[in-house]
C-alpha cells in the first residue's frame, strides 16, 4: 500500500513551469484533449471528470461498433470498413491518452529542462544564433500546423455531412429495422439495448450527444498530440541545431576567449571584431589559443550530454505511440482505400473515407519526416565535429574530439515499440504494406 500510495503521490505532483509553458505553446488544446493531465488546483477536478468521460463513453461506442461489425460485415462492406476506421481511431485515441497520461512527468521535464531553457555556454554571448534558429523553426512548424484544422474539418464531415450525402444519394442495401440498425444518429450503429418507437427522438438526441462527443475527443486528442510531438521534436531539433553552430564556429569562439581571456576566459565578442584576430595557423600554434579551444570544446561536450539525456526522454515519450500509430495508420488507410473502391452505394461514406485516408498519409508523412531529421542532424553533428582542424590540435584536444566523434556514431534515432525506426523508409513500408493489405482483401 505503500508502494501505490507513493506512486499516486508522485503522480500527482505539478510543475508550475511546465504548466505555464503548456499554457503558451498548446493555447489550452491539451486541457481540452485531455492529453496533458493537470492536476495542480482547480483543474484536477476538470481533468479527472474528462478522462472518465471520455474513456467511458470511448469504450461505449468501440463495444457498439463490433457488435455492429458482425452484422454489417454480410451486407454492407462499404459501411463495415467504414465503422472498422473509427474503432480504430478510436482505439488509438485512448492508447494515446493513457500512454501520455502515465508519462505526464516525462513530458513535463521535456517542457521544464528542453523546451523553456537552452544551454548556456559561459562567457559567450549566442543569442543571435538561437534567435534565428526559433525563427527558422517556427516558420516551418506554421506549414505543419494546417494538420489540425484538417482533422477537425474532416470530423466534421463525418458526423454531419455524409450522413445527409448518403441518405440522398446512397442506397445502405440493407433493412435497418430488421438488423436493429439504429440509423437516426450520424453514424449508424447497433445498440445493445432495444430503443422503442415512442422515445426514438429522446435516444436520437442522447445517442447523438454520445457520437459528438466522442468526435471531439478523438479530432482534439490526435490533433493536440501532432502539435505535441511537432513541438517537442521541434525544441529538440533546435538544440542540436544550436550544438552544430557552435561547433562551426569554434575557431572564432577559442581565438576570442583566448585574445579577450589569455587563454580560455569570458569573451563576449569574435576575434573577428577584437582588432588582433587570430590567424588560422597561429591558432594552433599559440598554447594559450588551444587551451581557449579545449575549453570551448568541453563546454559543447557538455552541451552533447544535456541533448543525448533529451533525446532519452524524446524516446520514453514517443516510442509507444509511434509504434502504435504506424500500425494503426497502416490499417487505416487500407481499410480507407477499400472504402472508397466499394462505396458507390454511400458517397458521403466514401468521401470521408477518402478524407481520412489523405490526412492519415500527412500525419504520417509527417512524422517520418520528423524522424528522418532527428537521424539527419546527427550526421550533421557527426560532420561537424570531424570537419574541425583537430589534426593541428594538441593531444587533449584530439582526446576531446575522438570522445565526440565516438559518441555521435551511436544511432540517434525515434523508434518505435523500441523496434520500429522512424524514417522515410518506414513511411514507404507503412505505403506499401497498406496497399499491399488492400489488394489481398480485393482479391477474397
């Protein structure tokens, strides 16, 4: 008991830091998924109240949804791959909650020590650099930010458009009073309870709240969670990006410290603005100058540390829920494709098959790319460390250089279920595999 009663109390523990920077990044998109549990004050109470909801009535409408599988899979396929798409959504959505939910302290020290702090290189003045980068990183991360809004809209659609496409166009080829059908609310389902003809409006006006409800939790938890993982591997990829830069320039940084310091003090400023720089020869050649280089060089090992324990956390975060999304994104879009083959009987069902099949392809698209640049910056980072003259160094700094270089070949790279990398490769795996799963199904 006390075990438990100590792990309850340390999850419950707040950070006001990671809170306030949940606040500014998020707009409030976590507090309304559920995503992120913010147990501090007043909001415990909202958050235990929507975490009930939402994984109660989720658990609801998967258990409506197989029982209405078994009997539509006979009559209306369309209809069937259609309702095989939102369980799994649905079900991705809950793994996604409970997994961030239990790593809610992970999450927390990403957001205290990563995303609301940089490294401070003592006695040198980077703030122009780390401006221009958390530039450059927004003015991507706007492009990839249309991915919400997409998944709302396509929700959207869902839940009130296609049923009214299919009602006026389509033809369900089955007798909905026959099957126990329930076909009033948006998507039509099998109830396990009988819904008399005299409080049919009453059920259709529950039963409709229910569906709108789990709606809204399924676009706003997969939605926050995308800006979730694009801020984090975002915050991330600025780090390295901030270690690359320092590196590039360690021969200024050393022979300023070295003009300004005698030999590794608090510059503040290059050589190339000192009025004495430095030439490159000279450099090497003046013992002050390498002891100015070796403790620059110290200082970006220590940096290195600080992203290799990041890139831990990134990892004890994500891993889960990249192994699971790809899995699930897989079935998504072969049950889509499907869909869309054979839903000329429902457009409105077909259309949003199709929807959901091309944001499902963004979303993961995405975070292969994502991926992919994790792997890529290491390069970099591998690259920048070699491309330094450490040949003309002394024997400390060579040693210094030859940790570096030992540590950045180890594989820095998001993988899924610890299995799984993720890559571009791993995104065409995840096309071909979907595609492959449709034509086997085509061909029974």
């Amino acid at each position: 008991m006390d075990g438990i009663s100590k792990k309850i109390f340390e999850f419950c523990k707040s950070d006001e830091v990671a809170d306030s920077i949940v606040k500014r990044d998020y707009f409030y998109t976590t507090y309304i998924s559920g995503v992120y549990a913010n147990i501090s004050g007043r909001y415990k109470y909202f958050w235990l109240l929507q975490f009930t909801l939402n994984t109660s009535i989720s658990v609801f409408h998967m258990s409506a949804i197989l029982r209405t599988l078994l009997i539509l899979i006979k009559v209306n396929f369309t209809l069937a791959t259609y309702l095989l798409q939102i369980f799994l959504l649905i079900q991705f959505a809950l793994v996604v909650l409970i997994t961030l939910t239990l790593k809610r302290h992970t999450f927390m020290r990403l957001c205290r020590e990563m995303i609301g702090e940089f490294y401070a290189y003592l006695g040198e003045d980077h703030a122009e650099i780390l401006e221009r980068l958390k530039e450059d990183s927004w003015r991507e991360k706007k492009r990839l930010l249309a991915i919400p809004p997409a998944l709302g809209f396509i929700g959207a659609f869902c839940l009130f458009l296609a049923p009214i496409l299919d009602s006026s166009y389509g033809e369900p080829g089955f007798n909905a009073t026959q099957l126990r059908v329930f076909t009033d609310t948006p998507i039509p389902l099998v109830y396990p309870f009988e819904i008399p003809e005299a409080e049919r409006k009453f059920y259709f006006y529950l039963l409709t709240g229910l569906q709108l409800l789990t709606a809204v939790f399924i676009v706003s938890l997969i939605g926050s969670a995308v800006v979730l993982f694009m801020n984090v591997i975002f915050g991330y990829t600025i780090h390295v990006q901030y270690l690359i830069s320092t590196l590039d320039r360690i021969q200024a940084r050393a022979a300023a410290a070295s003009y300004l310091g005698g030999g590794g003090g608090g510059g503040q400023r290059d050589s190339s603005s000192s009025g004495q720089p430095f030439g490159k020869e000279q450099l090497y050649r003046d013992p002050a100058s390498l002891r100015s280089l070796e403790s620059c060089l110290k200082r970006n090992l220590r940096h290195h540390q600080k992203i290799i324990s990041y890139f831990r956390m990134v990892q004890n975060l994500f891993g889960f829920v990249i192994g699971y999304s790809y899995s699930t994104g897989t079935l998504v879009i072969a049950m889509s494709l499907l869909s869309v083959k054979t839903g000329t009987s429902l457009p409105g069902t077909a259309l949003s098959c199709l929807m959901t099949c091309a944001l499902e392809v963004c979303i993961m698209a995405m975070v292969s790319v994502l991926g992919q640049r994790i792997i890529d910056l290491n390069e970099d980072l591998r690259n920048a460390v070699y491309n330094m003259k450490w040949y003309l160094s002394s024997k400390q700094v060579k040693s210094h250089v030859s940790l570096f270089l030992e540590m950045s070949l180890r594989p820095v790279e998001l993988k899924g279920f610890g299995l799984v990398t993720c890559n571009l490769d791993t995104f065409s795996n995840v096309m071909n595999t979907a595609y492959s799963y449709y034509n086997l199904i085509m061909a029974f």
